[in-house]
C-alpha cells in the first residue's frame, strides 16, 4: 500500500504531522516522520519560549534540525506558531511595555523568525487561540497593550517579515458552527473588510472520539467563502483508555468523518495530525485517563483510523 503522502500527493493535498525535533534520533520515529507526511509542524521547537527565551537572544538548534529534515525528505512546512499566549517567556507574558515597546518586541520576533526561515516555511500560524472558550479575546500581554488590534498589526507584520508566505490564525473548538467559530467569522470578515494580510483559518481538530460536530463541513465552507484557505492543523480524536476494537473502528469513523469533511471543500487544502504516533502524543499528559488519539500506534502499526485517512485521499 502507498504511504499517504504518495496519496496525499496525487490529490495535490497536504497530509501533514506535528514532529518534535529531539525524537528525530529515534529512527522508527524518522522513517515514519519522513515515510508518511508530505508537510511537518513544528510541535513545540518554534515557540517564543523557544526561539527567543531572553530578549535578543535566539536559539535556533530545534527549529533548525526540523526545518533541514523537511527539506531533505521534499515536504513543506507549517510554522507554529508567532503570537500566542502560552509558551510565551515570562520576559514577554510578564512584561510591562508601552504599545511602542511592544509592538517593537513583536517585530523583532517576527521579522528574525520568519525572516530566517524566509523561502523554507510556507504557512505560518502567526496567531494562534487569540479568542476564548467564551468567544471573547484571550486577556494576554498582546490583547492588554495593543487590544483587539494586535492581531492585524502581527498579521501586516507577517506579510512585511515574508510576503510569499501564506498567513493562518488558529484555534481549537471552531471545528465545527459553535458561538466560538462564530467570533472568528466575525474577526476573519473584519479583518479582510480592514485590509488586514489574512490568508488562512487553522481548524485545530482536538477532537473526542463519538463527539465530533456534525457540520464541520459547512463551517469549512463558510470560512473557504469568504476566500481564506482552510487547514485541520491538529488533529487528534482522542478516547478513554483502554483501547477497544470497538473503540478504533468508532475512531475510524471520525477520521473518515474529517477527512472527508475538509476534501469535499476546494479551499481546504489539508490536514495535519498532532503527532507522529500515540507513543509521543500530547493527549495522555494533558487528560487523565484519555490517548490513543492518533491514527498510528505506539509501536508505529497503523490502525483502523489510519485506513481511514488513506481510503478518504483515495487509497484502495
Ligand atoms: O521541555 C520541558 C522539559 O524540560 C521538562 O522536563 C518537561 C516536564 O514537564 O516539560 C517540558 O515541556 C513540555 C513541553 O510540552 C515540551 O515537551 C511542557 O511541560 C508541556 O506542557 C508542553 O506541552 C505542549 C503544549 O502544546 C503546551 O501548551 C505539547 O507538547 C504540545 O503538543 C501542545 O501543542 C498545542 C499547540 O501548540 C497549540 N494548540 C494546542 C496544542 C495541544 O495543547
């Protein structure tokens, strides 16, 4: 059977997974990484705390080592993530600044960031979870300083750092017509009516196995209507542990459910998964009792849900 990035390639599709760069020395994780994804994502190593821990000082050691991988095995790359509340240095989240300081701290994050990697990353998540579960804007450093009004200045910020690249905000629970997806209509109308450089919507893809939203297709079109490109950036459809038979093949399903979901809309060009396998995946650190979300297995055999995601881009 073809891998599904060879799968993923024939639809002119972009079947990525978030990759964490220190597991690269692992080799059943790098040949998988590189046998079974045409895109990576950063999963944690471009992250301000990352990149930029102390002001003006970069580190570029994680970052670098995925970005040289990408390159080698020919797939793109999504950057994860500018602008966001966590993984924020305290330097940054705990600073008191002036509008002017701040808008020049994000600058220089912005313009270093994306200028290094101008050419090599194609998409970028420039802010991420700006709006809460509430649907209203996140208190942050960002949202305190500058208001509402920082997530336009980061995204011409963006285009100025690399005008070729493609410009996403991103979040979790707007998969599907919730009161949340519907802030982000409503900021994605108001910044593409102000001019703002927005190119695309990030539909995480958190999911819980048996519970998807039913109409993540309609809301899919929506945002494709109003010209943005539509990515699923990180997918997982987690379950209670253990694992069933019964549970897979209801997993199965749901992946069927969101691949089709993002296929059947011209402007969803992709879907990456939140991990290269449940060994590494973030789901039984942050939900107790809760794993298993990905379509590959610890011990990198693929399950039902992998034949899922390969049957939906047009596997046999
Ligand atoms: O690097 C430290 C290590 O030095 C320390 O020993 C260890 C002990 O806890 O922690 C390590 O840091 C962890 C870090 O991942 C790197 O592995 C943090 O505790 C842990 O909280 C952090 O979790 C990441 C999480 O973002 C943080 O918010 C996950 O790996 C990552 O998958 C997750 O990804 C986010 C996306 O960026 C945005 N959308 C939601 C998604 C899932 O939460």
């Amino acid at each position: 059977q073809p891998p599904l990035r060879d799968l993923a390639d024939q639809q002119g599709f972009r079947m990525g997974a978030a990759v964490a760069s220190h597991l690269l020395d692992d080799a059943d994780y790098r040949r998988t990484a590189a046998a079974e994804f045409n895109s990576v994502t950063h999963e944690n190593d471009l992250k301000w705390e990352s990149v930029q821990p102390q002001p003006g000082q970069y580190s570029w050691s994680g970052a670098d080592r995925l970005v040289e991988f990408a390159e080698q095995n020919g797939q793109q790359i999504h950057g994860h993530t500018l602008v966001w509340h966590s993984q924020l240095p305290s330097w940054v989240e705990n600073g008191s600044f002036t509008p002017a300081e701040l808008t020049q701290v994000m600058e220089d994050h912005i313009d270093t960031t994306m200028g290094r990697y101008r050419g090599q990353i194609q998409t970028w998540d420039v802010v991420n979870e700006p709006i809460g579960d509430d649907a209203q804007f996140r208190n942050s450093v960002f949202h305190r300083v500058l208001g509402e009004d920082f997530i336009a200045q980061s995204l011409h910020m963006a285009r100025a750092a690399d005008p070729d690249a493609t410009l996403f905000i991103n979040d979790y629970n707007i998969d599907g017509i919730n009161a949340k997806s519907d802030a982000y209509y409503e900021l994605a109308q108001d910044l593409l009516a102000q001019g703002a450089p927005l190119d695309g919507i990030g539909l995480q893809g958190h999911l819980i196995s048996g519970q998807l939203p039913q109409d993540i297709q309609q809301n899919i079109q929506r945002f494709a209507d109003l010209g943005l490109e539509v990515m699923i950036t990180e997918l997982d459809i987690r379950m209670t542990m253990p694992v069933t038979q019964q549970k897979l093949e209801q997993q199965a399903r749901d992946y069927t459910q969101v691949m089709d979901a993002c296929l059947a809309v011209s402007g969803c060009s992709g879907v990456t998964v939140w991990g290269v396998t449940d060994a590494h995946s973030w789901v039984p650190d942050h939900f107790t009792g809760e794993g298993a979300a990905l379509p590959i297995d610890e011990n990198y055999q693929p399950k039902p849900a992998y034949w899922s995601v390969h049957e939906a881009l047009g596997g046999d």
